[in-house]
C-alpha cells in the first residue's frame, strides 16, 4: 500500500473547503473479493486493491476509511510467515482469551496482531503508518465481530508531539481493523483529526470571566459532535462490508464520470481521488477526479515539513492505556476529549511552497458539470468565431496573470478553439516550470455545449511522454450532451 493513508490524511486536511456529495451505492471489487455499501460520502479514493471514502459530518474537517486487500503471498513476503485465513482465525480465538483474562497479547506471538507488520517501509505491501505516528501513540488492542466477521482493531492516537509528528498537519486518531476470508488479508483503516486542544486553551483564555463558562461549554458540545460524526462514519463503514471469493474482475480499473462517457480506465498501477462539489456555484455542481501513478501520491500530497503555525496538544489527553473493546474505546476517545474545539488551518501559501513537487512523474485531471440552466453557456455559441478569439486571448493572459506565474510560470503556450453546432472544444498545450523546481509539459482539452462542460488534462514531468494505452483513452473521450 506504500504511503496511501499518509497522503491521504493530509489530502483531506489540505482540501477542508470542499463540501459533502454523493448517494449509497455499491462498491465491489472482485480481484480483492470485497464489496462495499457505502454511506454518503464527500471524497471517494480508489485503486487496484484499495477503496475508501472521506466524510465530512462537520463540514470542516474529515475523517477517512479505507479498505486494503492483501493476497496470501503478499503477506507472506510481508512478514516471512505462511499466511491463512484458517490460522488467522484460530489466532483471533487465542487472542480473545486473553483479552477476557486481561493477559498480554503478545502471548498470541501472531506478527499481524502487532503494529510492526504495518509500518511504513520500502516494500512493504501492508505499509499503512508512518514509523513517526506509531513511535509517538498509545496503542491498544481489541477483538470484536462486526456482525458474523471477526475483526482485530489496533487503536493508534498520537500524543501529539509536534517536534516529532513532522509529516501530519493534526493530531490523529487511527484504527486499523483487521480480518481475513478466502485466504486474504483485508485491513480497514480509518483515521480522523483530533481537536487542536492548545490553540483552544487559547481562545478559552481569550474569553472574558463571564463568557469563559459559555465558551468552554460551547467547545465541549462541538468535540463530542464532531467526534460522534466521525466514529459513526467509521461504523458504518465497517457495517456496509462484505466479502467473497475473489474472481477475476471484467471491468476494468478505473472511475466513473457519466458526462465523460462513463467508465473511464485507468492504469492498473494508478490511484485516483474523485469529489463532487458544488461550492463554486449552488446551480453548476462539479465532478473533479485526479488520477496519477500511486507510487507518486504521498510524496505530492504530504508536505515535507510541519508548519510553523501548527500546535499540539498535552502528551495525557486522548490516549486510550488499557486493552477495551472496539466500542468502549470508541467511547473513551470522546470522553475524554477536554472542553475545547479545534481551530483548522487552510491551504496557504506557506503550505504550498512544502508540497513535494519533485516527486510528480504525471498527472491526469478531469472535471464535469451539468448545470441546472439549459443554457448555461449558450451565449458562447451564439458568435463561434468571437468565441474562439475571446478564449485563445483570455487563455493567454490568465496563465500570464502575476497571481498565476507567482507558481507556474508558463514558457510556452498553444490553443485551439472550435465552437459550432452547440458543441465547443478547446485545446491546450504548453510547457513550464512549478516554482523553477522542475519543467512539465501539459495537454489539456475543454468540452462544452449549453449546459454541460467537461475538461480533461495529463500533465507530465520533464520530457515523460504519454503511455500509449493511456492516450487512447484520452483521444476517447467526449462529453455528453
């Protein structure tokens, strides 16, 4: 898995101003015998043997579950034992009478049942979290059936230690749910931020003697609703799990955008991100998705460094010290959150500039949007050749626009409008340089009519040349009408 929760923990902290989207629907993945009824969600993020779902409860800051799948050979090469589900179980029973006894789980001597296996390591497939979170937590361990499956949590929350918990933007709250059926290895993790207890220390502080009471009272409720959100998103993620045996899978790995022509197919080494929002315009809601190879993710989305805006908490608050079941721990965690409520940061210019830029080899964009107005964008149909010059001049000067090039600075640029019969393609094309760290190249084409737009875009590193396989698939595509 490399460093997916990592990225994307802090993809979900970077990208707090989007809004919540979506409806149930199934998830299945038949190469990893997994389905998933999932809840609403905000963000969906996928890959070969990956799927999950950010949600937003409080819609400021999120929380993420994601479901990993792990052949038998996979673990095997992981740990350096023989790996079955038939000894996993019999492992779990062993582990659940010590748990009854209160005796040390390490009794057990069963390396998956321990946080080291899952440590962020080159090559290491269960990679899950990063050396600094698991050197810096409580950790507790639970057994429990989440309806006829057994699973083992691993209850992981970070002291927050701000001289030591470099790469994640907030203190954290992460479980790691394990379990096994037809000789697999399935690890659910799920992750949400913790309340910035000093920076609300602060603002009590701030408070005059007679509102302090108010105040504290008011950050109390806050935290327990919040964190009630985010462990009841846990839940139901777990709840809406399924498993079988795996088969080999006939659709092939990709998204869905049905203004795009539907199935879009990806690389099967790819991991995409994919968001409905509509916090640009009530009446012209937007799908965006972004795709890239999954070995590149964490290093493009974690910052490289801690900001120096960002506080911690007390070492002794939020840390569960005792072996409880999965909902007693659940309970303690938002006990024993203190009567403050956090304060989160947005995406700054600061917080750019520790974007991993380096780390990017490509990238595909892609972007929809029917909107509730037939004609939207009828007006740009009404003179086609105007169209064309005003968006070739417009495309021109916004790359150029100081705020632009303050980050990318565009060496050189090409367009090509063609609007008519009610259907407008714009082509873009063009190379430059992110910050002068490293020069891209950028293909991108825009699709519109009266009431639909749609935007697809690769950008690459250096002189990276599109695969083949994945030109097609861009050549493919066109928007619905």
């Amino acid at each position: 898995m490399g460093r997916i929760l990592t990225a994307s923990v802090s993809s979900l902290l970077l990208l707090g101003s989007l809004s919540a989207f979506a409806a149930t629907n199934t998830y299945t993945d038949a190469d990893s015998g997994f389905k998933l009824k999932s809840q609403p969600s905000w963000m969906e993020i996928g890959g070969k043997n990956f799927y999950g779902l950010a949600n937003k409860p409080d819609k400021k800051e999120a929380s993420l579950n994601v479901i990993c799948a792990f052949t038998a050979k996979e673990v095997e090469e992981a740990t350096g034992e023989k790996f079955s589900t038939e000894e996993f179980l019999s492992k779990y029973k062993d582990l659940q009478v010590l748990e009854r006894n209160e005796l040390s789980p390490d009794k057990v001597n069963y390396k998956l049942f321990m946080p080291d296996p899952y440590e962020i390591k080159a090559d290491n497939k269960l990679s899950l979290a990063p050396k600094e979170l698991l050197d810096n937590s409580t950790i507790s361990i639970s057994t429990n059936k989440n309806g006829k499956q057994p699973y083992v949590y691993l209850h992981i929350v970070d002291k927050g230690n701000t001289d030591t918990l470099k790469s994640l933007r907030r203190s954290l709250d992460m479980q790691i749910a394990i379990t096994s059926a037809n000789n697999m290895l399935y690890t659910v993790v799920s992750t949400f931020p913790l309340p910035n207890l000093q920076a609300q220390k602060d603002i009590i502080e701030e408070a005059t003697p007679f509102s302090k009471k108010k105040v504290r009272s008011e950050f109390t409720d806050g935290n327990k609703d919040r964190l009630n959100g985010y462990v009841a998103s846990r839940k139901a993620f777990l709840k809406g799990l399924s498993f079988f045996a795996p088969v080999k899978d006939t659709i092939p790995f990709g998204f869905n955008d049905e203004l795009l022509g539907g199935r879009i197919k990806l690389p099967e080494t790819w991991a995409y991100a994919q968001v409905n929002d509509d916090t640009i315009d009530l009446n012209i809601p937007v799908k965006i998705t972004l795709a890239m190879p999954w070995s590149g993710v964490s290093e493009f989305l974690a910052p490289q460094e801690k900001t120096d805006t960002e506080t911690g908490k007390d070492d002794t608050e939020n840390a569960p010290d005792k072996k409880v079941t999965d909902a007693a721990q659940d309970r303690e965690n938002i006990e024993n959150i203190p009567a403050t409520a956090g304060a989160r940061k947005s995406l700054n210019k600061e917080d750019i500039s520790k974007i991993n830029f380096q780390k990017i080899s490509e990238t595909a964009f892609f972007a929809s949007s029917k909107t509730k107005d037939k004609n939207t964008f009828s007006e740009l149909f009404n003179n086609p050749f105007l169209t064309n010059l005003l968006i070739d001049k417009f495309i021109n000067e916004g790359l150029n626009h100081p705020s632009v090039k303050e980050y990318v600075d565009f060496k050189k640029i090409n367009t090509k409008s063609n609007f008519s019969n009610n259907y407008g393609t714009i082509e873009l094309s063009g190379n430059g340089s992110v910050k002068d760290n490293f020069k891209f190249n950028l293909n991108a084409n825009a699709m519109v009519t009266p009431q639909t737009f749609g935007l697809t875009a690769y950008i690459s590193r250096d002189e990276k040349k599109m695969d083949p396989e994945l030109e097609k698939i861009f050549g493919s595509i066109k928007l619905r009408r």
